[in-house]
C-alpha cells in the first residue's frame, strides 16, 4: 500500500520516504520532457548577458586589457564552461532529478543537505540584490518619463527611498506570479526574452558604433603588455568560470527536463562558446566606442541607455534591461532555492509555495544594504562562492569517476539503512572529508589579501582538490547499480 501525499495528490512509492520524496523532487519521465536545443540556449541568451556580467567584462577594459585580450580571455572561459556545463547537464538529463537529489550520490540523503544549502543561501542574497538592480534602472525610467516622481527619491525607509520600494515590490511580484506557474511558465518566459535581450544589446552596440564614427579604441590609454596582460587574460577567464561556479553545479535543475543529450550539447555550443563571443563583440564596442568618444570607460550598459536622447527609445532600452535581469534573476538565483526549501521540508512546501518563501527572504534582507556593503558582498557572498568549487570537484569525482555514471535512482529516495546512499547515518563522511579542506583552501585564497595573485583561480583550486581528495579516498563501487526513476518518475514540465 502506499502513502499519499496530501499536497501534491502523489503517491508516495512504497520504498521510498516521504522526507525525500514529493512530486518536485521526483525524477521527471524521460517520454515528454520538453526542453529542446532551444530553451538550453535560451538559458544563455539570458544570463550571460546579465548587467552583472557586462559590468565585469567592461572592467577588464578598465583594467588594460586590449580588445584582443578581452577576446581571448572569453575563447578560453567558454571552452571551459562548455565542457563543465556539459558534464553536469548530462547528469541531470540522466537521473531526472534537481540539484539537492542529485546531491544524494556523493554526500548522502542526509548530506545533500550541505552543498543544497551553500547554492541556496548564495542564490537568495543575489535575488534580492539583482531585483534591486533591475529596480534602479526602472526608477531612472520613471523618473525620465514622469519627473515628479522624483520626490519620492528624497524620501528613504530602511535604506531605500519610496520609488525604490514601489518599484522594487512591483519588480519582485511579478517575478513570485511567474514562478508561482512553475517551470513550464520558467521555459516559456525565456523563450520571449532571449531574442529581446540579444536584439536590445545588438543594437545598442550599432547605436553606440555608429556615435564613435564607425570605429573604437582598441585599448585604453595604458593598456597591460606582456606577462600583466596574459596573466590578466587567464584571471579574467578564470573569474569568468567562478561566476558560473552556481550554475554548474545545478544546471541539472533544467536538464531534468531535456528531450535528449544532443539538445544538451547544441544548445550549450551555440549558447555558450558562440553566444559568449556574440557578449565579449558587444563589450569590446560599447567600452571601445565610449572611450573613443569621451576617454571615459562605462561601468555598465545602463550608463549607456541613460544617454540615449529619445525618451521612446530609452524606455524601450531601459524595459528590455528590466526584462533581461529578471530572466537572469529566474535562471540564477530563484529556481535554486526554491528546490533547496522543497528538499527541507518536502511534506510542507510544493515549487509555488517554496518560490514565496524564497522571495520573502530575499526580501527581508534588505538587499540594497547587502549590495552597498563591501564586507557582505566581497567576503560573506564570495566566501560561501569559493565553497562551490570544492563542491563541484566532488560531485563530479564521485559520479563520473567512482560509480562511472550508475546511478540508482529509486535508492535515491529511501531511508533504508541499507540503502545505497545512507552511507553512515545518511551521511557520506569521505565526501565530507573530502570536501572541508578542500573548501578551506580554497575559501583562504579567495578572502585573504595575501593571496590575491592567485585568488581568482580559488573555485578552480578548490574543485581540483575536492576532486583528487575524493578520488583517492572515496569507496569504489564496481557493484553499483545502474537504475533508472521512471518507475517512480513524474510527467516533466
């Protein structure tokens, strides 16, 4: 006989435990998954052109990297993350699972809890930051649009003024209305807003190309030369992998729901390699033709959007931007938590309920504060990045090394003592061990100053050692079995 669910309507398989098992942890049936080469893309065509993401590759202008370094510094981190993002891709496509039962197989059913954790909390703090980003370019539209609005700027509670808040709520609500529908809404949405954002920043660079008379600086005035530019290249590629360290480690959160490895791989190669020099030909336009113009180097795409003369096509500019980071914001930083709150307390929250509370803790953070803080951002954000890395190594390590891809989906889900990823209590201690110095090494060189030339290679270092700890330490598993969910699986969306 089996339990039931009583919030999901699932029937709860007879072997499996309702602490682990609901209707959004379940492996996703591999018949009517629907994410094609297409919506892969998409993924990309999203993130990668994230405001964020623009103000860090304009910075390696700022820095004295060459339009050429900047070019190289991309073919290389792309190489990188296609090769990263495809193996974990295939996992997800495989097992049909999200990250926190993915996590399962190296750590244990009690364990998964330690890396889902790490994702979760980096992915909170950084939805409420980029709502808050994408609010301040709504409240420069407002103001453009409707000055008197600007009053409302003079006026500040906890941090933020009174537009801020207006547009901050709007901007989160809309963002909790689309989760609420659930991944299937998640593909559709960015569906639309990849060729928007690829046509508003294709013609931004046009506009901008054309304002510098069809030519730009290819440097700024002292650009970095020899070993200081090479250096500076792989240090740029290698920040440029770190900043995808959360996605490789839960893209199996959308792979799940991949029609085939191919689709995986196509849209990965134009998502990723072609798209990401698509990105650098935009950057290296917009800093060259800014700084030809002006000598001055932008920090970002809105610094561009705020000059346009017309108020119509600033508001379309300034829309699309909107539009663009709360794709990002969805990808990067919502899905995540939202697996990570449903795996604690899966007898309690489904994906809409998980994705309110989600977006109430990004909320009652105060992100605005977070983002203004130097210490928050730099040492708490980017301590607990640095774990991800040791993370990946042993995630990685452990599938693709000791159990050669076999996984037993439906053991997955059991609290059998004699499951096979119970381990010791629920726990996995060599993945454990494995892991701790690993992630103190990795997070020593990414916080302390002393190590600066090399912290930039932290999520490297760390994912190396977690990996070579692991293989070395970790129980090989010749017997292991190789099952698959559908038996326990449900419809994908």
């Amino acid at each position: 006989m089996t339990a039931t669910n009583d919030r999901s309507g699932l029937d709860i398989p007879p072997a499996s435990s309702e602490r682990l098992y609901s209707y959004d942890l379940a492996p996703t049936k591999k018949d009517g998954r629907r994410w094609g080469a297409y919506n892969v893309f998409t993924l990309w065509a999203n993130d990668v052109h994230s405001l964020g993401n623009y103000a860090f590759a304009i910075g390696l202008f700022a820095l004295g990297l060459n339009v050429w370094g900047i070019l190289a510094a991309f073919v290389l981190a792309s190489a990188l993350l296609f090769l990263l993002l495809t193996m974990s891709g295939y996992m997800g496509h495989k097992a049909g699972v999200p990250f926190p039962v993915m996590s399962r197989i190296a750590f244990g059913t009690k364990g998964a809890q330690i890396p889902a954790a790490v994702r979760g909390v980096v992915a909170i703090a950084w939805f409420g930051i980029q709502t808050y980003l994408a609010s301040s370019v709504l409240d420069a539209l407002l103001v453009a649009i409707f000055p008197g609005l600007k009053s409302l700027e003079d006026q500040s509670v906890l941090g933020l003024s009174l537009l801020g808040w207006i547009t901050f709520l709007a901007l989160w609500a809309v963002q909790v209305l689309i989760v609420s529908y659930g991944m299937h809404v998640i593909r559709k949405y960015m569906a639309v807003a990849a060729p928007t954002t690829l046509i508003t920043m294709l013609g931004l660079a046009i506009w901008m190309f054309a304002r510098a008379d069809f030519s730009i600086s290819m440097s700024t005035a002292q650009p970095l030369t020899g070993g200081a530019m090479w250096l500076q290249i792989l240090q740029g590629a290698a920040l440029w992998v770190v900043i995808y360290g959360t996605f490789v480690l839960n893209f199996c959160d959308f792979t799940r729901s991949a029609k085939s490895r191919s689709s995986i791989v196509v849209g990965n190669l134009v998502g990723i390699p072609v798209n990401m020099l698509f990105f650098a030909g935009i950057v290296v336009v917009l800093s060259g033709a800014q700084f030809k113009i002006n000598g001055r180097v932008i920090t970002s795409p809105t610094d561009i959007v705020q000059t346009i003369p017309n108020t119509y096509l600033l508001a379309l500019a300034s829309l699309a931007l909107i539009v663009l980071t709360i794709a990002v914001n969805l990808l990067a930083n919502f899905v995540a938590p939202i697996y990570v709150l449903v795996n604690l307390f899966p007898k309690k929250l489904n994906f809409r309920r998980a994705g309110l509370v989600s977006a109430i803790i990004g909320l009652v953070i105060l992100p605005w504060n977070l983002y203004d803080s130097p210490v928050v951002v730099n040492y708490f954000l980017g301590g607990l990045g640095a774990l991800l890395g040791p993370l990946f190594g042993v995630i990685m390590a452990d599938y693709w090394l000791i159990r050669k891809t076999r996984v037993n989906v439906p053991e997955l889900y059991t609290e059998n003592a004699d499951g096979e990823y119970h381990y010791t209590g629920g726990y996995n201690p060599k993945a454990v061990w494995a892991f701790i110095p690993a992630a103190a090494i990795a997070v020593v060189l990414a916080l302390v100053p002393a190590f600066s030339a090399v912290g930039g290679f932290s999520w490297f270092i760390g994912a190396i050692l977690g990996a070579i700890i692991y293989a070395v330490i970790g129980d090989r598993r010749p017997d292991a079995q190789d099952v698959d969910g559908e038996s326990i699986a449900v419809a994908a969306e």
